[in-house]
C-alpha cells in the first residue's frame, strides 16, 4: 500500500511552510506606501484590550494608528480599494478610539502618552491597556497610516492583544475565534490516548490468536498519527497562551497529522469495503487501482490545501481554507471517497451474508462519517460566522475522528458475545484467498442454502504427524466415486447436515422407508462398494456418529451445520494433536452462525483411519461448544 511514503509526502511539504506570528507582536514596518495593514484579532465582548508601544523618527511625522472592525462590508470598502489615505481615514470615529494620532501633545486620548526622545530625534508613545466593549467577539484590523508623507511609513512597534487576564494561559492572548480549542486539544488527547491503549491491548490478543491482520495495523496507524496530531496541537497552544506566540510550523505539523490520520482512516475502511482480510487476502487488480486513484488524489488535495493557505492566504482576511479551490476539491474528492465506500461495502454485505453483523454497521457508521467530512467544512465556510469558525472545525473535526476510529474499535473487539467481530481467517490463511475466490465461495454457499463463506483449506493428517492432504474442493466439484458433489448435498445433506430439505418431515420419513425396503436385499454388496459419509460429532468427551448410504438420509438434522465441500486425504501417519491420517479425507461444514463458532469459519475435521473403505468423514460443533485440541478417537467403519 506504500501508505507511509503518502503521509511522508504530507510532512514534507508541511515543513516547507514555515512562519511565525502571535498576539503579541513586535518589529519595524517599513513601507513605501501611505496606509499599511500591520495586524489583525479578535476581541472578546467584555474582556478584550489593547496596549502598544511606538517609535518612529521625527521626519516621518505625522504617523496614525488606525482600528477597522468588522462591520459587514466595512473593512472590505477600505482594504486594497482604490480610495485614497484620506477617505480611508474618514471612515474612523476617532472619538470611539478607532484612531490615534501618535504626534507630541497629543491630548485627545486619555491613555495615550507621545514624546520625543534621543534629542528630539525620534517620537515615543506608550499607552495604557485599552479595553474593548461588544455585543459580541469582534475581528479588528489594525492599520498604520500617514496621508501627508512623501517617505512612505516607517515605525517600530509592540503591542499586546489580549482576551483575559495576564497569565491566564487559556485566554490571555488567544483570539477570540481559538478559545477553546486549546481545551478541547488536551480533552481529545487524553481520549485519543485512552483508545490507543486500549487498541495496543486488543492488538496483542489478536495477535496470540495470529488474527492482526493489516487492516487492524492500519487502524493503529491512523490512532498514531490522530494521537500525535493532537499532541503538537496541544504544544503549539499551550506555547501560545503562555508567550504570544504562535509557532504555525508546529500548527501546519499538526494538521499534517491529523490529515494523515484521517487518510489512514480513509484507507482503512475502503479495504474493509472490499472485503480485505475479511472475506480475502488478496484484491483484484480493479480495486487496487481505485484505492490508489483515491489516496492519490486525497493526499494531493490536503497537500495543495495547506500550500495555498500557506502561499497566498492574504492576512488581512479571515482565512478559511475550506473556502478555496483546493478546498472545494478536496469536498468533492471526499464524496467520491463516500460514494465509492458505500458501493463496495453495500455489494460485500450482499454477496457475503455471513458476515452481515460486521458489515452492516460498517456500511452505516462510516457512510455517515464519510459524509459528516466534506458536510462540515462546507459548514463551517457558508454558515459558521468567522468571530467563532476556529473553534468549532476544531471540535467537529474532533469528534468526527474520534467516534470513527471508536466504532473500529468496537466492531473489532475480540469477545465472544460481539456478533461483528470481522477477522475469522488467521494471517497465514488469508493471504492465500484471492477476491475472485471469496466471491465463489460465497456463490457456493448461497446455492447451498449454508449462508455464507466456504473454507476450502480442507486436508486429512493430524498436526502431530499425518500427512497433508490435499486443497479442498468446492461443491462444484465431484466426490471421489464419480458423482456430483451439489447432487448429493442437495438430495441428502439438506435432511441429515441441517439445510432445509424441499419435503416435509413426514414425506420424508416415507422416502427413507421405501428407500430402506428396496435396498435391503443389496445392502451387503451395497456397503462394500458404495463410500460411506460420516458426521463424527466430538465435543467434550462423547462421540455420536450418522451414516448416509448412498441416496439414503438416516441420520436427524443437524441444524448446526451444513455441508459444503469436501477434501482429499494426506498419507499415513501416527496419532497426532489433530486425529491420525490414513488415506481418509474430509467433508467441510460451516456453521449456520459462524461468526459463534471459533469467531466464525468454516471447521475442517483432522483424518481418520478408513480402516480399507473409501470413506469421507467430517467433525461437527454445536454453536454453543467450543472446539478442543488433543487426539481424535478411531471409529471403526
């Protein structure tokens, strides 16, 4: 899958955009131009102030500060228009403290103290904290200006905007549009990492149970990389809060991460979709293709988001980078992620009834995820109002991430009451199942009424030393004695394994009578060279045992069980953990409800002595019983 290089992309060019900025800001502007846009923040209702420091050389005089705020349509009449310095300025009401004049004398502003300092050489104002008063948090835009030069503007300047008390490291200089997502940061790690240890504890018994597929790997990929992303988040706030500060090769790092957690994520539920390590181990050539394009095209679309607001997002707007080409592309991409999902998942769950109680879920959480993801930034962009659209993405995305890589962990919980746990097939046999495969097998039990997927990794010896038989066989295949393995199963196996049979049970009943009476005079020949089909039941310690002759159904139903292929046998052999191998093969049977049966798939029986007769033997558990190891007994045929 090569996921690694795809997030290693996303690093690089999240490096690349280094800069640095923060509510407090300090540095010389110098400009040719007589109205200069220095800064911008926004100011709680209540609690917001301001306090600044300016030098700048007496020769520039007369030099202004001016405040903008966020008046519908008010800022953007001013910033880059075509009025001049003076009809910019004459929008201000100077009385409300929306400009100051920084000159000698100045009088006007209570607060505000001009004097000239180094012999006269360069004017200094200090001023005291100026408080602001909203109905609501307002953006403000700080301006330098100075209609009546011929030098252009230069100043050197500090200033401080806060939202909260000095050292109140949750509010101090954060703007009013990011308070809270420092709260919501370290509430999510700690969450975020509750749920890693408790998916590490899950990876190590599935591990034991060699069931750590690479879906599941995955999984842990993307809690890593959500982990991490919160965590550089929490560092990059706490940092803010506490000096002004504001590290954005830290902040884009950790939307780097938090991307390629989602992309993980992304990728993990497509695999699952298709049915990887579910249902096969390997896919076909189409699909491999579309999760390429996909991942492709995603990564490229979260990469070029974040260079542009990098490259070109003008700081003198509230920037929302959802709101730009990228951004609209990446929506788009997201749907077509969504769309794509659903399809695959939907035509598994129909193909694959065994494993409805996983895939239904799947199909509904992650379809609604899929969608919450492009949903919510187009919300946050048309209708989340700026002065709080930070703060809410933050926690959207949150969330969002959360109950997804939550919903996993649930459906992949290795406890026997969890009806969706997915993974039946170990590592080592699923990577032998193609797509193509999986989906005949699936074909096969839906015809044979067995409501699921077929093992076909059947074979005769005990693991302790018999020999290996064969590869399974599916019911298109015939039986040792020439005849169809379908006709069989459909003409006996529907009475004596548990598949419904088309008759009544007293029709039936009648069969077997007449087929008893006509086939008595031969039964002697009839048993030496007819193969006998065996059910051996061996759970705990008793041994129950129906025969089948020929077209004949002796044995009571089973509905634990159904027949669904059989196995050729290995070649001698001794007594073994498994049973002995003795030139005998096996019958294959899958549970009506396999996901209860050894968390589901089809059980294979070890071989048994044939004792001289073609015979085919095959072992069969209740659903409520578990399957030991240890010797099997030898029956005598």
């Amino acid at each position: 899958m090569r996921f690694h290089l795809i997030i290693l992309v996303i690093y690089v060019s999240c490096f690349l955009m280094f800069r640095t900025e923060g509510k407090y800001i300090s540095g010389i502007l110098k400009s040719d131009s007589d109205w200069q846009f220095l800064t911008k923040f926004c100011f709680s209702p209540s609690s917001g102030s301001l306090q600044f420091n300016m030098k700048y050389p007496v020769p520039y005089l007369t030099q202004n500060m001016l405040l903008y705020w966020d008046k519908r349509n008010f800022w953007e009449s001013v910033y880059k228009t075509d009025l001049t310095c003076t009809e910019k300025e004459s929008k201000l009401t100077p009385s409300d403290l929306q400009l100051f004049r920084l000159r000698p004398g100045n009088n006007d502003i209570p607060g505000l103290d001009c004097k000239t300092v180094r012999n006269g050489s360069q004017l200094q104002c200090n001023s005291q904290k100026f408080s602001f008063n909203s109905a609501r948090p307002r953006w403000w835009y700080i301006v330098i200006s100075n209609c009546n030069t011929r030098n252009g503007l230069l100043i050197e300047y500090e200033m401080w905007m806060r939202n909260g008390e000095i050292g109140n490291i949750f509010r101090e200089h954060f703007s009013a549009d990011e308070i809270y997502i420092l709260e919501f940061n370290i509430a999510f790690f700690v969450l975020q990492l509750v749920l890693l240890i408790l998916a590490a504890l899950v990876a190590v018994r599935l591990r034991r149970k060699q069931l750590l597929h690479r879906t599941y790997k995955l999984y842990l990929l993307s809690l890593s990389l959500t982990l991490l992303s919160t965590l550089f988040c929490c560092i990059t706030y706490l940092s803010y809060g506490s000096t002004g500060y504001k590290s954005v090769e830290l902040y884009y790092l950790s939307a780097a991460l938090q991307s390629g957690g989602t992309l993980a994520q992304q990728l993990l539920v497509l695999l699952l979709g298709l049915g990887y390590s579910v249902t096969c181990g390997r896919l076909p050539a189409w699909a491999t293709a579309l999760i390429s394009a996909l991942l492709t095209a995603l990564t490229a679309g979260y990469t070029a988001l974040f260079a542009v607001e990098a490259a070109s997002a003008d700081p003198g707007l509230v920037y929302w980078r959802w709101s730009s080409l990228p951004g609209y592309c990446l929506i788009g991409l997201q749907l077509a992620a969504c769309l794509a999902f659903a399809a695959c998942a939907g035509r598994t769950l129909a193909r694959h009834r065994a494993k409805r109680s996983f895939y239904g879920p799947l199909l509904a959480v992650y379809t609604v995820w899929q969608l919450c993801l492009p949903a919510g930034a187009a919300v946050c962009a048309a209708w989340v109002p700026a002065f709080m659209r930070a703060r809410v993405a933050s926690g959207i995305d949150l969330c969002l991430m959360f109950i997804a890589q939550l919903a996993f962990l649930l459906l992949a919980w290795p406890a026997i009451g969890n009806p969706c746990f997915p993974y039946d097939l170990k590592t080592s046999q699923i990577g032998a199942i193609t797509y193509e495969d999986a989906e005949e097998r699936a074909a096969v039990g839906r015809d044979l009424g067995a409501g699921g997927d077929i093992d076909v990794h059947g074979g005769g010896g005990g693991g302790g030393g018999g020999g290996l038989g064969g590869m399974g066989k599916l019911a298109c295949d015939p039986l040792p004695d020439g005849r169809p393995f379908a006709q069989f199963s459909l003409s006996q196996s529907r009475s004596f394994i548990g598949v419904p049979a088309n008759n009544s049970s007293s029709s039936l009943l009648l069969q077997q009578q007449k087929q008893q009476q006509q086939q008595a005079a031969a039964a002697a020949a009839a048993a030496a060279a007819t193969p006998v089909y065996e059910e051996i039941r061996d759970c705990s310690s008793s041994v129950d045992r129906y025969s089948a002759y020929s077209n004949t159904a002796t044995s009571p139903r089973r509905p634990e069980s159904t027949l669904i292929g059989w196995s050729s046998g290995g070649l001698g052999g001794v007594a073994g953990v498994g049973g002995v191998s003795s030139g005998s093969g096996n019958l294959l049977y899958e549970s009506s409800d396999p996901a209860r049966v050894q968390q589901g798939g089809a059980l294979v029986s070890g071989g048994y002595p044939s004792m001289g007769v073609s015979s085919l033997s095959y072992c069969g558990f209740p659903t409520n019983e578990r399957r030991r190891g240890g010797s099997r007994p030898s029956l005598p045929v």
